[in-house]
C-alpha cells in the first residue's frame, strides 16, 4: 500500500551536536521528498554547526569537525532548504519532539520565516506508540502471548514484569542471561538525582537539567549565586534532590577553601 498524496511530504533527519534545542546545531541533515506521484527526490547536506562537535555526538553519529569544516553553514544553507521543504507536509520518527523544534531554531536564527501553521506532521514513533501501546499488559501480551489477568495489583503485575523478561531474553539472544549483560546491550543510564533535575554532561560534570541554569554546571551556579541553593532547598523538590544538591554544594565549599 503506498501513500496517497494530495501534496508532497518531505521526510527528514537531523544529526546534531548534541540535544539542548537551545544551544546544539545541526550537522547534517537528510530530506526525502515523496511527490504525490509516489517520486522521490532526497537533499542531504552536512552542515558546518560553527562550534566544536563533541566527541560523544561524533560516536553516535560519525561525523567530526573535519568533515564540516568546508561545508555551508546553516545560514547559508537556509534558503535552499527552505524552496526544497515549502510545499509540503512533514515527516519523521520523533520529529515532532526534535527534528521540527530544532529546525524552527536554526531558522530563526538564520533570520529567515517559515510557516509551518498549515502543514501536516506526521511523526512516526507518534503512530508506533498509539499503534502498540507501551503498557505491561501490552508487553504481556506481545512476548508472553497472554492475557494479563488482575492488572495493576502489585504481585500479578511484578509476576508478569519477570514473565515479560524472561521471554525477551528468550527472543533475543544478544541480550545474554544476566543482568550485566542485558545492561551491557540495552545501556546503563548514569543518572545524578532519581528526579533527574540534574545530569551529567559529557565530561562526567553535574549540570542543571530544568530551568534558566539548563546545561549550566550546577557548582559554577552555586559559586555564582549561592542564593539558588536556598531557593532549591525550599522549593518543592524531592528529597533526594535536595540531597544531591548538598553533597555538590560541600564539595563547592571544600574546593573554594
């Protein structure tokens, strides 16, 4: 079954410095555009983010500074990825959340409008997510081909979570039968705070997660306004946040004498 078109819909990727929408920049970007004919024309352009790639993004993605260095900026690129997109609808798999708000922020940045008001977006992992719910009676379901029987009582449903488990290890081999192992594939996330109000950047730093100090070192704020730790430590923030936030704040203190 193929797609029927009244206009043409442009599907495209970014590959990014990084994530912040603020502050990353695109360094390459792919558009496939599928004409209301079922033709296909593709634009791919790597983009000069006139800032350093760090390592950490060039591993997910391969791309380094030397590769960009000769390459249009996106101030330079923008009128022409402009023409190429204007017409259409948009497509992509989390576009909705990052591809389309980042693109909104390089245009801007480059001075120049694009409306999206009247276009059509279509985010794929959107539709895989209303199509096969991510719920543990789903999950029951698709790898124990079972229905789940008391849901949401906590015994039948921590039963189920392990029934679910052992069937994935099961479907997918690569995952091994232990728990360093499936960690091993599946990643093992370095978190600061159960709240996530903090993360680490790159370099194994704190840094803010929320608010106007975003990617911001939380000890280089605690040094320079010292009175955000009060307002923190009042606020309404978990526990265990306000406790992460002390322990940086006497390493802070022990730095500075």
């Amino acid at each position: 079954m193929s797609l029927q078109l009244q206009r043409p819909i442009a599907f495209f990727d970014l590959e990014t410095t990084g994530v912040n929408l603020s502050t990353d920049r695109i360094v390459e970007i792919a558009i496939v555009k599928i004409m209301p004919d079922g033709s296909r024309q593709v634009k791919r352009k790597l983009i000069n983010p006139e800032m350093p790639i760090p390592p950490s993004s060039t591993e997910i993605h391969g791309i380094t500074d030397e590769m960009v260095k000769d390459a249009q900026t996106f101030k330079q690129a923008a009128n022409e990825l402009k023409q190429f997109i204007e017409s259409c609808d948009l497509g992509g798999y989390n576009s909705n959340r990052f591809d389309i708000p980042l693109l909104m922020e390089e245009f801007l940045r480059s001075g120049i409008e694009l409306d999206l008001s009247k276009k059509k977006m279509v985010d794929v992992q959107h539709i895989f997510y209303t199509m096969e719910p991510r719920t543990l009676t789903a999950a029951y379901k698709y790898y124990c081909n079972k229905e789940l029987e008391g849901a949401h009582s906590a015994e039948h449903d921590i039963n189920a979570t392990i029934d679910v488990l052992l069937a994935q290890i099961q479907r997918y081999p690569q995952l091994g039968d232990s728990v360093e192992s499936i960690l091993g594939v599946i990643g093992e996330e370095k978190i600061v705070d159960y709240a996530r109000r903090f993360s680490f950047d790159d370099k194994g730093v704190e840094v803010f997660n929320f608010g106007k100090h975003k990617g911001k070192p939380v000890m280089d704020v605690l040094r320079q306004e010292p009175q955000y730790y009060d307002w923190m430590m009042r606020g309404d923030f978990p526990l265990h946040t306000k406790q992460k936030l002390t322990e940086i704040l006497n390493r802070t203190l022990l730095k500075n004498n």
